[in-house]
C-alpha cells in the first residue's frame, strides 16, 4: 500500500532541500548582518497561547491536539505568541532592545493554494523595546536587505505600508465606535481577496452609516500620506500621520524608498498589531504576499508581562520561492552538489585503493566521492562532471608501478601526474 503526502505538506528531495537550504541561509546571514540573534521555541505550545491575541483566523487554521495528560496543545502556526512568552519569561535579565530572529517551521490549516500551504518555512525578524519608529523602519530595511540581496528590485516586488494606528484614528474620526474596530480590521484586511459587491455588502452589515462607510473607502483608496487630512482630520489622525512619516523618512535615509509605498488598504490579519503594519507584495499583484508585519505594542502585556514595544516581520519560503523561479532568480544561485575531488580507478583491481585514498581525502577535511559501480573509467569520469567534481583523482598503471596518481582538473581538462603520498600529505586538515 503506497501512502501518500499529506494534503498541503511537501517532501523535500535534494534538489528541493538545496533550494530551501539557501533560502535560509540568505535570511540567516541577512539577520545577522543586521544586528539579530537566534531563537527557537516549542513545535507545539498550549492551546491558549494562540487563542488569546492572534485573531479568528489563526484560530480556525490551528492543528491541535490533547496530549496524555489530557493538555490541549496545538502546533505553532506563528512564532510571535512563543516569542512573546520567551521574553516575558526572562524579562529582567535579557539586555534591551532585544534583536531576535528564527526560521520556524508552522503549520496552518489553510486551504493549500499557490504560494499557502499547511506546513512552511516562516523568516522572523523582531526588535522588542524600542517604541520609536526607527525600529519599524529597521525591520523593513532588513526585509528589503535580504529582498535586494537575491536580486528581487522594485520591479519586481514592493513594501506596502500603513498604520493601524492611523486606521483606528481615521475610523474613530469618522465616528466608528471602538468595540467595532476588531472586527472591521478583519473585514477591510478581507478587501482584497473579496468581490467588491460582497465587500460592500459586509462592510454595510458593520458599518450601517453611509456617510462612515463613505470615509473608510476613501481613506483606503488613498494613494499619500500627505491626503488623509483630507478625508478625516484632529489630532489624532495627524500624530499617526507624523509617526508614519518618520519610518518612511527613516527608510529613506536607509536609501530603500524605492521599494516601499505608502498603502492605506494594508490592515494585516493578525488581531495584535498596534501601529505600523506592512505587507511585501510582488509588483503584479498576482500572488499571495511574500512576507508582513508590524508593531504590536501590547502583545508582552497581553501574555501577563509588562507592556513592552514590539515591531516584527514573517516572511515564509512558499511565495517568495514561487517568484525567485518565476523572476530566474532561483535555480542559478542555489549552490550545484559538489565535491572537490572524484576518486575513479582504471580498472577494479585498484579498488581497495580508491577506497583508501577517498577515505584518506575525507579525513583530512576535503569533500571527496567515488562511484561504487565502477563501469569504465569515461562513466566514472561522467558521474565526476555529474557530481561537479574540481578535480579527478584517477588510479591506472602508473599507480601500480611508481605510486603516482593523475590528477585531472575538471574544469580546463589538464592532466597531472603526481605522486601519492606526497600528495595526501600535502592536503592537510584546513
Ligand atoms: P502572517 O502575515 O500571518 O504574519 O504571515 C507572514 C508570512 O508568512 C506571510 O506573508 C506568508 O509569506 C507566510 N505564510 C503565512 N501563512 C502561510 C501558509 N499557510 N503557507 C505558506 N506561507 C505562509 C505572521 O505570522 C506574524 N507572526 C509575523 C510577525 C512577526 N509579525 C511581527 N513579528
């Protein structure tokens, strides 16, 4: 009986896990460049830790469990709730700001689709104690770092930003009263994976006052920072204004303007943001977005700890993959398998010394293979060129008589005959 994968699962065979092996490691080496450490948490947390402030939708998309003690448990499907219950635990001894970064694996239950799946691979980037709004901008300067990096430019894909903050002012404004706010986020994060009609048609269902609804969907059609007075104006609405400018400001310093935008529909799903929120989108428009966060000022406080700024992204592997291959960004970067010396021998009579010598390669630190199928030599010289080997080793006659090895350079062809020994004493443990 054959048994296949799990619906929204993936298996990684070679090539796969050197694709997402790279991807890692270009967000690993990004994070570090600027400034953050490594975590990592549980695979699976209580229940509850993804009940209290992720949102309605997280929740329905939880695979959860009872353990034998009769605890209700569910697998991550986010690592900010972890992150949040990291820190508060050690919150007098952890030096501030805290600058962390993971790559977990999560699972959601979403129905699979281009670019969503129900396990992947999620960047995290935080920085928690620092309220201003430079560390908005330092956590999509880094997002942009690492786009730019694997040669993603702005044609190619885009930082949209907005602010709850602002949102909430404008909605308030406009006289929507605050028990409504949560569940008009949900809504108007909704709006673009929405048929206008059906929109509007929720939208009236939360909003009854036209004239209210009226100001919502201008505010969101907004395409600068600079008009929302225009459509709502008090104090408000402009201290979110000037908060908003600053991080733009900031990211224009960092000179990555040109990949950010200011994007008034950006609300974000998650229930937890507070201020800044953003979303990396590919210019089309054509997939889901590639990663997005935001600041989340009251999440410590909400997991029992004091209240501590926060501002975060995610960024997960299956989007950001599909448009590296789309964009031919992908397979040319991910390093070929590859070994620096092939070991072939003549004829099988040499085979215990291929053996030898492979394992005498190895232990003095060098990436070395041989074929077990010995075939004639031109197959053993094909599996070599197969395996990208830089040099072939080749055992023949003349290691019979003199001890001397050929050492064939894979790329230029040219051949050398040296003697053994000196040879593996020369290519010492580096
Ligand atoms: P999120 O928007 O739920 O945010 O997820 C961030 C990114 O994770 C998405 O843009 C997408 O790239 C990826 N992602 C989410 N769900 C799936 C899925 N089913 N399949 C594949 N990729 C997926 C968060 O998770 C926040 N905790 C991010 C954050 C960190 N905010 C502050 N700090």
């Amino acid at each position: 009986m054959k048994i296949p994968p799990v619906k929204g699962t993936r298996d990684f065979y070679p090539p796969q896990m050197a694709r997402r092996n790279w991807i890692v490691d270009g967000w690993k080496k990004v994070s570090v460049r600027n400034g953050f450490e490594e975590y990592d948490g549980p695979i699976f947390e209580y229940l509850k830790m993804f009940q209290i402030k992720s949102g309605d939708e997280i929740v329905e998309q939880l695979f959860s469990l009872q353990d034998r003690g009769g605890r209700d448990l569910a697998i991550r499907p986010e690592i900010t709730p972890t992150l949040a219950r990291m820190v508060n635990q050690q919150i007098n001894s952890l030096p501030r700001p805290i600058k962390w970064f993971s790559v977990p694996r999560l699972c959601r239950a979403e129905r699979p689709q281009k670019g969503r799946l129900r396990e992947f691979f999620q960047w995290n980037i935080d920085i928690i104690g620092i309220d201003s709004p430079e560390a908005d901008a330092e956590v999509i300067f880094t997002t942009v770092d690492y786009l730019r990096s694997v040669g993603l430019t702005p044609k190619d894909v885009q930082v949209k930003i907005s602010s709850r903050r602002l949102l909430a002012a404008v909605l308030r404004g406009a006289g929507v009263p605050d028990e409504k706010l949560d569940s008009l986020y949900a809504l108007l994060d909704k709006k673009p994976k929405l048929p206008p009609e059906t929109f509007e048609a929720l939208l009236a269902e939360q909003v009854p006052d036209a004239k209210q609804a009226r100001a919502i969907a201008d505010f969101m059609a907004l395409d600068s920072v600079e008009s929302v007075g225009e459509v709502v104006n008090n104090d408000e609405v402009q201290n979110a204004v000037v908060n908003l400018k600053v991080v733009l400001a900031a990211l224009s310093l960092m000179e990555v303007e040109d990949y950010c935008v200011f994007d008034p529909a950006i609300v974000r799903g998650l229930a937890y943001y507070t201020g800044v929120v953003f979303e990396v989108h590919d210019i089309g428009g054509e997939l889901r977005a590639i990663g997005g966060g935001g600041r989340y000022d009251n999440l410590l406080r909400d997991f029992g700890g004091p209240a501590i700024a926060a501002t975060g992204m995610g960024m997960g592997d299956c989007v950001l993959e599909i448009l590296l291959q789309e964009k031919g960004l992908l397979d040319s970067q991910v390093p070929k398998r590859q070994v620096e010396y092939f070991v072939a021998c003549a004829d099988h009579v040499f085979t215990k010394d291929m053996y030898r010598i492979t394992a005498a390669l190895r232990s003095r630190g060098h990436a070395a293979n041989f074929s077990y199928k010995l075939g004639g030599l031109s197959k053993q010289l094909k599996a070599a060129a197969g395996q990208n080997a830089a040099a072939c080793i080749i055992i023949g006659q003349e290691y019979a008589e003199k001890k001397q090895l050929v050492v064939k350079d894979m790329a230029t062809g040219a051949q050398e005959l040296v003697d053994a020994e000196a040879f593996l004493a020369g290519l010492d443990v580096s």
